[in-house]
C-alpha cells in the first residue's frame, strides 16, 4: 500500500472521513492521498496536510490507482460516467461508498473493466475505529483483498455477501448515529439526576466505550455482562426495566430496519 495513490471523489462528510483516516493510518502518504470537492475553498484542510487537493475529478483519478467514490447515490452514475475516460484497464481499482448501488449497476455505468468494490464504512473512520463492511465480485477477489487492507487500519473491516450491503449501511454506517443519540440521552439523563453537562457527556460517553470495549475484547455476549451488574431488587435492574417498558429495544430495532428498508431505495 505505501506505493499506492488513492483518490478520494467527493469530500463530503465520509470522504474527507476516510481522507483523514488514511492520512492518520500513514498507509499512504499524505502526498499520495488525492482529493476532491466541488469547490477549493472546501479543500483547504485538507491541503494544509500535505494531501493533494483538485476540482477535477478525472485529474484526481489519472493521478491515482484507487479511486474511493464517496458522493450521493444520485450523483454516483454521473461520477462514474465522469471518470470512465481516465480510467486504465489493469491499472485502477474502483472502491464505492455509495449505499444501495450494485457492484453490476456500476459497472454497466463503465466502459472500462476496472475492478469494483463495494464498501461501507462510518464516520468513525476519520480516528480509525469504524465498522467497514465489504464485498466485490469473485473476479475481483484480489482488488477485494486489497480495499480490506486499505481500510483494516481505520478500525475493523469485513467482507460480507453483497445483498448484505444494505442491511450493513443501516447497522453500522446509520447505526453510529443511533448509539451516539443513546450516548446524548444517557447524558441529558445524567444532567437531570445533578451532574454538569459536560461531565454527564464525558462519563457517558467513557461508559459506553467500555461497554463496547468488553464485548469486543472479551468476546462475550451483552446479556452475559448486564447479569453481572444487575443484582435482585437493585438499582439496574429497576432502571433496564423502565426502558424496556417504555420500548427502547424494540425502538432501535425498529428504527434500524427501517433505515434499511430506506437505504434500499436511495440509488434506485
């Protein structure tokens, strides 16, 4: 990878994410890293760096070998038509973020036979810990091993079928907002039993890593460790009760098939 150039099409919320991560992960120099916006004036962090920045699109991919598309699904097909003639056959790899869209639908929108891959990361992957889901064509099996390896150092990264794609942007890309809102309320509820807001954050926001932290680092289940600090008649118990009285499992399942179900018709 440290020989590679990627280009970043689209430095959106998620691209310049992924633009930072790989800039932090120091996989690829920061030199090495081409982006681009609409505009420069949105560029200039980026810039300042020592990332590469343009507004040309089919520039940005001549001077690359992966090209990350990372813009809205209804400007993906545009995108792809945009880049086709600076793409080169057995040179470029195609890696996109965009929710919803086949590897087959992109590939009807290229003349060139360029490997694409799918991948769908979160915001989390500007401080490397996202959740990157993946899946390519068995063609492309090596292109496929390689966007792993790019995006492993910006958290965890794992290949998936690909009609799981969608259920994995509502989970993981989508779900990072439904545990930050978990976060915000456990703090607001934190303000009100007489902590200061910022504390109520920060102690939240520590309590959730930690949960993560155990079931990722002990390999347990969430059940397995609520059993330990819920004890007969006590203050956890009490208060798990209460939210699931008041649908709080039920409203995040809830609201995460219904983000899927959304996801599923972005692109089309």
């Amino acid at each position: 990878m440290n020989n590679r150039k990627v280009a970043i099409i689209g430095a959106g919320n998620i691209g310049s994410a992924i633009a930072l991560g790989i800039n932090e992960s120091k996989l690829i120099k920061s030199e090495d890293i081409i982006v681009t916006r609409r505009s420069l004036d949105g560029l200039k962090k980026f810039e300042e760096i020592g990332m590469t920045v343009t507004i040309d699109n089919k520039k940005a991919v001549a001077m690359a070998d992966l090209v990350v598309v990372a813009v809205t699904p209804k400007e993906l097909n545009g995108i792809l038509e945009e880049i086709d003639s600076a793409l080169v056959e057995g040179k470029h790899e195609v890696i996109s973020i965009v929710s919803g869209a086949s590897v087959r639908d992109m590939k009807s929108h290229l003349t060139k036979r360029v490997p694409v891959i799918r991948a769908m990361p979160n915001t989390a992957v500007a401080i490397r810990e996202s959740m990157t889901c993946l899946c390519g064509d068995a063609d492309d099996k090596d292109a496929l091993e390689r966007a792993v390896k790019l995006f492993e150092p910006l958290g965890a990264a794992i290949v998936i079928r690909e009609d799981l794609m969608v259920p994995a942007t509502a989970l993981c890309a989508c779900g990072i907002a439904f545990f930050l809102r978990a976060v915000r309320a456990a703090s607001q509820g934190g303000i009100e039993i007489g902590f200061h807001a910022e504390d109520a954050l920060f102690m939240a926001a520590q309590t959730a890593k930690g949960a993560a932290s155990l079931l990722l680092q002990k390999g347990t289940h969430p059940e397995g460790e609520v059993d330990k600090v819920t004890t007969p008649r006590g203050c956890t118990i009490a208060g798990l009760n209460q939210m699931e009285h008041s649908g709080f499992s039920s409203s995040l399942i809830k609201g995460i098939v219904i983000s899927a179900e959304k996801a599923e018709k972005l692109y089309s």
